[in-house]
C-alpha cells in the first residue's frame, strides 16, 4: 500500500472510533437514566447489595468503559499518525520530482547512447568498411606472396589464419609484415583517393622478405603496377623487381 493509501486508512479509522465513541457515550447516558429511574420508582435511596440487575449494570458499564478506554488509546495513536500526513505528503511529492527528473536523465541517456551507436556505426560504414574490403582484395594477393591467409577486422587489426587458428600479426616475420603493411597502405589510398590516383613510391620495401618469398612478392608488385603507378627502389640487384 503507497503512503496515501495508508493515511487515508488513518483518517478512516479515526472516524469509526469518534462514531464509536460517541455511540458508547450515549449508551452510557441512556444507562444512567435508567438507573435514576429505577431508583425513584423503587424507592432506593441505597444501592440495594447483592441486586442482579444492578450488577447486570455494572458489568455493562465496566465493559462499556473498558472499551471506551480502548478506544480514546487508539484514536490518540491515530491522531498522531494523521500529524505526519503533511510531513509525508511533501516527501511522497519530493520523491516524485526526483523519480521525474531520474526518468528525463535516463531519457536524456539514452537517446545519446543511441545516437553514438548510430554515428559509430555510420562511421564504420563511410570510412572503416571500405577500407577493410579493400584490404581484403589484396589479401588474396598475400596469400599467394606469402603462404598465409590474412585479414582484417573492423578495428584496422590484422591477424591470419594458420591451422586454423586466428594469430596476431606479431607472429608473422618482419618480411610478412612489411608486405601486409604494403596492401594496408594500397586499402587507404583506394579509399582516399576515389578520382585520380597517386603514384606511388617504394623505398626497397621488401628488404626484410626472404628469398623464399621475394620472387612472388615480386609478382605481386608486378601485378599491383598494372593498375597503378609505382615507382620503385632497390639498394640491391638481388632486390630487382626484374630478377
């Protein structure tokens, strides 16, 4: 029951027991008449000793006045619940303001958690999904380079596939990361540059791949250059994208 509903059972009670009182006070009344009267048409001047009905009366009246102690008892206890009324009204009113305001916040909250999942995801979509796709067309070349299925996921990390397993890029050689570097780099510049292309220039990237693999890196550079324009430099013969 909500703090109204048990101030308005205060007030309700205390009511019924003012009723009550006045009911038993009025009995009371009525018996004393009807002692009176007894005594003048009897001619009692004494309360007669050992009378039935007099004790009848008295066990009535000592009832009535038992009760009436009762009562008075519990319209003082609710009397002074009914003096808290105003003082819990206010806090009840109090609380609601505060529960109101929690719920606006709340609101407020949640609408802005919405919308940064949304301008996140738009983010994801404009900028980063591109990117990852368009890495993920030179992975295929990689793979071909390298012996290793390589990937991204959307927070530009790039791990491969070995056994089955997904492993950090950390545990590939510096020579199999300076090549997933390279097609990383090819992912932005496809995306930046959506008209004219840049040239681009490579500096003997390729100093760290082994000769196991070079020849078909090799080849993959070859393959990159029909659709782009490199420029690129070697410290060494053996290094020559020509062989």
């Amino acid at each position: 029951m909500t703090c109204t509903g048990d101030l308005s059972a205060f007030a309700d009670k205390l009511a019924a027991d003012y009723a009550e009182i006045k009911r038993l006070q009025g009995e009371i009344a009525e018996w004393n008449i009807k002692a009176e009267d007894f005594k003048i048409k009897n001619n009692l001047a004494e309360r007669p000793e050992q009378q039935k009905t007099d004790g009848d009366m008295n066990a009535k009246l000592a009832a009535f006045r038992k009760r009436l102690a009762v009562v008075e008892n519990e319209i003082a206890d609710s009397e002074a619940k009914v003096e808290k009324l105003d003082g819990l009204t206010a806090s009840l009113e109090e609380k609601k303001e505060r529960l109101e305001n929690y719920l606006k916040r709340y609101a407020l909250l949640d609408g802005t958690v919405t919308l940064l999942k949304k301008a996140e995801q738009n983010l994801k979509d404009k900028y980063i999904s591109p990117v990852e796709n368009s890495f993920l067309r030179y992975s295929d070349m990689i793979e071909r380079a390298l012996g290793e299925k390589v990937l991204m996921d959307s927070d530009f990390n790039i791990y491969f596939e070995r056994g089955g397993e997904a492993r950090s890029d950390r545990h590939l050689s510096s020579g199999q990361r300076s090549v997933c570097g390279l097609c990383f780099r090819l992912a932005l510049i496809d995306n930046m540059y959506t008209e004219e292309k840049p040239f681009i220039i490579m500096d003997d990237p390729f100093v760290n791949v082994d000769d196991e693999h070079f020849e078909k890196t090799a080849r993959l550079v070859k393959e990159l250059s029909r659709g782009k324009q490199i420029v690129y430099f070697c410290c060494h013969s053996s290094r020559s994208l020509n062989g």
